[in-house]
C-alpha cells in the first residue's frame, strides 16, 4: 500500500494514531505541502502548535496483565513526565531540554525498560543505550552498553555538545561520563525483582526450546517478554524546533553487546528542521527498516502528512516483516503521531494548554481507560 493511498478514515480511527484535533488544536489532518511552509518566523506566519509527546514502551500491554495499581503507576509516571517536558517548553525552553528533561523522568522510575527498570541482559546484567537529537542542528549524541551511568539520556546529550563524536560505547563511553562528572551508579542501582523475573521466565523458554509456534501470539523470543518498554520524547519548542531523544535497557535476555535501535540515528531516534521520531519495538527490525528517517523522509521527499507516513512504516511496511512496535512523531507544525502495531504503547501528549494526556491500550488519547 502507497503512503498516500492509506485512508484517512483508518488514521482517524486506530487509537494508535492521533491527529491534533482532538486534542483542541486545530488541524485538518492533512500536511501542508513544503512550498506553503513559512520560511521564516515573521508575524503573519502561523506559530507552530509546540508540545511534547513521550513513549514508556509499546507491546503486549494488556488490561488482563496490567493490575489497576501498577497502571496508576505507570500513567502517574507518563504525568510526570509530560509535566517536566512542558514546564520547559512553557518557559521558552529548548526542544532538546524539553526531551531531556521527559526522559530522565522516565528513566528514573522503575517501571519502565530504561534507566532504573532496566531488563536484564543473558548474563543478568543492565546494558544502557540512549540517544538525543537535535532537528535544527542535526547535532546527534548515542551512548550504548553502559553499566554505571544513571540517566544514559544525559550522557548522550553530553556526547553531542561535549565532544566532536555521535556515539559512544562501554567503557569508553563510561570514562568520557566520569571525566564529564556524570553520576554513577553501582550497577545493583538498576536491579528490580520485576526484571529479573523477566529475565528467569525468558531462560526457561529457552531451556525449554519451545517452537516458535507454540508461542503466544506477540511474545518475543528473543526478549522473552511480553513487552518492550524503551522510553522516549519527542517536542517542538515556541521556536519551532524539534528535537527525539530516546532510552533504553535494550531486550531482555540479549546476547555479547547487542546494541537495539534506540541509540541508532535514523532506526529508533531521528530528528530533522521538518520531523522528529522516537520508537519502540524490537530493534533489530527498526533498525533494518531504518524506520525513524524512514518515516522522516517519507515527510520530506513525498510531502506525505507526518501521521499518515508513520501509520504507514509501522502498520503497513514493518507489519508484513512482522516487525514489532512503534513510534511517537512531531513535525514543525506540531501534528502528532503515535502509531504502535503491538497491544498498546505507554504513550502520552501535552500541548500548550499544559494539560497532560496519557494513554496505554488502544483507546483514544485522553480517553476512558
Ligand atoms: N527498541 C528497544 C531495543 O530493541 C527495545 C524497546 O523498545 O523496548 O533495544
């Protein structure tokens, strides 16, 4: 299926993919073509509709494995963080400092696959990946396979404004942290029994060797889990600038370094002047399918409206692969996408009038749980 031939309709009605309006910002759903964007911020301009959109996470997320407390937990956590990110953007602030400020949140709550909820690696360690991105700059920063850095977002970010590289991993990345005087952990700092359960329930089935058939449908193999839980913003400042940062404890059970898509630039974080993308999913195919620029360049080069260019990469080109997940998205006039092609996706929105909506399962953003 073409970009452009994806119905409306479906955009509309999957809960997966918000347009602003229902949101109370004006929009037509349909993307403004390159020529009649403003080139410059002079006062007849339309001002971009500046907000921020965060991800705790998509997969098997269901009402049956999600009790009432831990999902007052979570979207406790998602509110937090919409109001971090937009206490930022509401003073003036910075994109990248609104991302930064959404993530760390995320990555301090054991709830999420992310700093200290991170999954459990083979060897029953925590292997950390992030990073951040710049859309005016294209400035970009990755970390992967840290074991000591508390919040890796802010590593990254260092990465890109501290020194001459994109990415940096292991022990190097670790010695660049200390001589940038970020806080380190002792590595017990990330364990959570939760986790570590995930990591024992992953080994049995391996012992076990269960054929890929007889998994339950949405199961990972490799994971051995039932959910992702990667965390993410993305935002657009009062400037009109955008910025993706993204974090991560990678997938359960996995192998000698594996590193996933969340610190690739352009798999799992990509951000340009135009679109900027966060995801979530089983990385190895987000970062086959490139699928942050992916969906970036769909924007860019076919004029497509940024919801209908991610609706298509998540539910049409990586669900034939049977690549699962999803993304959150903004473009610089501040439409929002949330596509996810698993049960549901920790997700929530905040625009300018500073009220946070957060959302799980595949119901409409703001709507009944
Ligand atoms: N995308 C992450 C990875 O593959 C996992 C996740 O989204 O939770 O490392």
């Amino acid at each position: 299926m073409s970009a452009a031939s994806v119905p409306l309709r479906r955009v509309l009605v999957v809960g997966a993919v918000m347009l602003l309006s229902p949101l109370g910002c004006a929009s037509t759903g349909v993307a403004r073509t390159d020529s009649e964007q403003p080139t410059s911020r002079d006062v007849s301009a339309p001002r971009p509709k500046w907000g921020l959109v965060i991800h705790g996470g998509a997969g098997v997320i269901s009402r049956e494995n999600l009790s009432p407390e831990r999902e007052a937990e979570v979207r406790a956590a998602l509110t937090r963080s919409l109001q971090a990110g937009h206490a930022v953007l509401a003073g003036g602030g910075s994109a990248l400092d609104a991302v930064s400020a959404a993530v760390r949140i995320l990555e301090d709550s054991p709830y999420f696959n992310a700093g200290k909820g991170a999954v459990f690696t083979h060897d029953g360690v925590n292997e950390l990946d992030a990073a951040i991105m710049d859309g005016t700059t294209r400035k970009a920063g990755a970390v992967a396979g840290l074991r000591h850095v508390k919040n890796p977002i802010s590593l990254a970010r260092l990465v890109m404004e501290q020194s001459p590289h994109v990415m940096m991993v292991g022990e190097g990345a670790e010695a660049f942290a200390k001589s940038q005087g970020v806080e380190l952990v002792d590595p017990k700092y990330f364990f959570t029994e939760d986790r570590w359960q995930g990591l024992q329930r992953a080994l049995e089935k391996e012992r076990s060797r269960q054929p890929s058939s007889s998994l339950p449908s949405g199961y990972d193999p490799v994971s051995g889990d039932h959910k992702f839980g990667t965390v993410g913003a993305v935002a657009l400042d009062q400037a009109g600038a955008l910025a993706a940062a993204t974090s991560t404890g990678g997938m359960t059970n996995k192998r000698y370094g594996r590193v996933g898509d969340s610190p690739i630039i352009g798999a799992g974080t990509y951000a340009d002047a135009r679109c900027a993308v966060s995801a979530t999913g089983h990385g190895e195919f987000f970062i086959r399918y490139t699928v942050a620029r992916d969906i970036c360049a769909r924007v860019e080069y076919q004029n497509v409206p940024l919801p209908e260019a991610a609706d298509v990469v998540i539910n049409d080109v990586l669900v034939k692969v049977g690549g699962e997940g999803g993304v959150i998205a903004m473009d610089r006039e501040g439409n929002v996408a949330m596509p996810f092609n698993s049960a549901g996706m920790y997700r929530g929105y905040v625009g300018e009038d500073g009220q946070p909506s957060v959302a799980i399962f595949r119901d409409a953003l703001g709507g009944p749980p």
